[in-house]
C-alpha cells in the first residue's frame, strides 16, 4: 500500500490517497477536482508507474469532494468500479445536489442555525469562489453497505458504517499482511482474533483535530448521536492503525476515537456554559466558543454548535424556540448524554 500525499487549500489540506497494488489496482479516496491537486495525484500515482486509466477501483469512504472529487474522472479514463455507501452514493453520481450549489437547503439551515446577513454573505460567496468544478465529474457508483466486503483479489476491505461527518461515511478494514509492499503496525492481538487488522478511516477518525458533525453533511440526522455512537464502534474494533484521510497514520486508534468522544463531552459543557448566560442561537453558540470565522468554518462553526444544541434538546435539557435554545436543566450529568467506552477511565 502506498500513501500519495496530496496538496489542497480549499479545505482542510493535506489530503491521503492511498494506492493498493493487489489484482486489482485500487485507489482508496481521490482528491478534489482542481488542477493543481490533480497533478499531485497524477504524480504520486505516477511514481509507482500507476496512471488513472490503470485503475480498476475506487473506493470512496465519503461524498466529500476533497475525497471523492476524481472519482468520475478516472472511471472515465479506464472504467473503473466506483465504491460508496449508499447514503452518499447520489452525491457523487449527481443524483442529489451538494449543500453549496442548493440555495433553497442553504437558506432552511441559515435559518435554522440564525445565521446574521453577513454570514451568510460571507459563506454563499465562499460557495460562489469554489466553485462547481471541485466536484469533478460525476460517477457510475455501485453502492456498499456495511458489513459488505470488496474483493479487490488477494485484498479484501469490510465496509464498516460510521455516520456523523457524512451520512454514509466509512471505514474499510483489511488484513496488512494481504497488501503486497505493506507491513503490518502490529502483528494483532486477541481483540482481531490473533492477527492484526488495519483500517482505512477517511474522515471518521483524524489524528489532529476533530471531524466536523453538524455542518460537514446537513442531511445526518441526530449528527452528534451517529458520530458518538460511530466513535464507540471504532474503540470497539480495537484497529492497530487506522489510516486517515487527512495527514499521518494513527498508531493507537482505539485511544484516539475515546479522546474524541471525551472532547465532545467537553464541548457540551462548553455549550450550555454558554446558554447559562441566556437563550441562545447556534451562531451565538458557535461565536462564543469558536470566534470569527472564515471560509469553510463559517459553515463548520454553527454546524457543530447546531449538532450539540440538537443532542441537549433531545435529552430535554434544552428547548428551541424557532432558532433560538434556553436551559430547561441547569445541571445535567453531561456523561449521562453519551455512550461509553472500555477506555473512557484512561482518557478522562
């Protein structure tokens, strides 16, 4: 397996595409359709003699253009089999429009979250700069579900669902020792049946900051809920290295997840340590614990404080009047909001 790093400054940055040598040439996860990204990928995959018209498989583990932005592009430049879950399967065979081109989606989530005229200016106008075309071409997609494996000849990937960032996010898992030129982190333990067991994460699991919930993909229903839940089923799995689809590898995958999930359960502390001080809309919520923002985050920011205020308003600690929140329990036990986890005691 081989990593091709690859440059992006509409996003995050700093994207993973990883090539898979096996019967079938596979890639796992794209990059956005821009040119210079472009040439990253044709480069990197170039240096391992690959070129897009010698790959049999795609295998995107989200919508996001970023991940899945050359997806249609290189299906048309040797008919490769496009993988995805299904619930993101209509973005990226064009069936459904993505939030940025559709300002009808737009204006019910500006609304919802209370978003100020200038923020939404700000934002349409950032939609308006990027553009349609980092979406690249759409692709004849064969849609996955969890639990279904893709044979990739000598290499096979369990699909594993964690929604949260993106309704139809996953992972795929696979035995390193089946993937020519890849050595194994570990050699496994009791928890993978004796023999290790790696995965490739996408967005789901990053090693630096926290994926987005909330704002990356408005269409996730209860994000906060699928994304803890989707955390503790990556501790559960106990992977020995999770590859992701932002920068460097994570060796302790399980502790990672928990981290995450522990950070979540500080954010809500933080949430309603903001309503204590009065009602409250996501974009007051999202000023006061993120600042100004800018770019993408100027949808990220509310999102997330939305995905919170949604998760307190369901356990009944909050209650919304048309997009504004007020406390109706000044002390919940903030644990008791979230599932938990074997290393819940190591993290905290």
């Amino acid at each position: 397996m081989k990593r091709i790093q690859l440059g992006n400054t509409v996003f995050e940055g700093e994207n993973d595409a990883y090539l898979i040598e096996a019967d079938r040439t596979t890639l796992v996860d794209t990059a956005v359709a821009i040119p210079s990204v472009r040439a990253d990928l044709r480069e990197g995959l170039a240096d391992h003699g690959v070129a897009f018209a010698d790959v049999d498989a795609v295998v995107l583990t989200h919508w996001h253009p970023d991940h899945a932005g050359l997806a249609g592009e290189i299906q048309t430049a040797g008919d490769a089999a496009v993988y995805v879950h299904e619930a993101d399967a209509p973005l990226v065979d064009g069936q459904e429009r993505p939030f940025a081109t559709d300002p009808a989606a737009q204006r019910e989530t500006f609304d919802r979250w209370g978003l100020p005229a200038d923020a939404r200016e700000r934002l349409t106008a950032f939609f308006e700069r990027s553009g349609t075309d980092l979406y690249g071409r759409d692709a004849v997609v064969t849609p996955i579900v969890d639990g279904e494996t893709i044979d990739l000849g000598g290499v096979e990937l369990e699909t594993v669902h964690l929604p949260g960032h993106t309704a139809g996010l996953c992972a795929f898992a696979f035995d390193p020792r089946t993937i020519p030129g890849h050595v194994p982190v570990r050699e496994g333990g009791e928890a993978d049946g004796g023999h290790p067991v790696e995965a490739f994460t996408g967005d789901a699991l990053l090693p630096r900051y926290t994926p987005n919930v909330g704002g990356a993909d408005v269409r996730v229903e209860e994000p906060l809920a699928a994304y803890a839940d989707s955390l503790v089923r990556m501790v559960d799995r106990d992977w020995d290295a999770a590859h992701p689809g932002h920068r460097e590898r994570i060796d302790e995958p399980s502790r990672r997840a928990a981290e995450i999930l522990e950070h979540h359960r500080d954010r809500t502390r933080r949430v309603l340590d903001v309503l204590a001080s009065g009602p409250a809309t996501a974009w007051e919520v999202s000023a006061a614990l993120f600042g100004d923002l800018e770019g993408i985050h100027t949808l990220h920011g509310p999102g997330e404080a939305f995905a919170h205020l949604d998760h307190l308003e369901r356990a009944d600690v909050l209650e919304r009047d048309g997009a504004t929140y007020r406390l109706l329990d000044p002390d919940p036990d903030v644990t008791d909001l979230f599932p938990t986890t074997a290393l819940d005691g190591a993290i905290r």
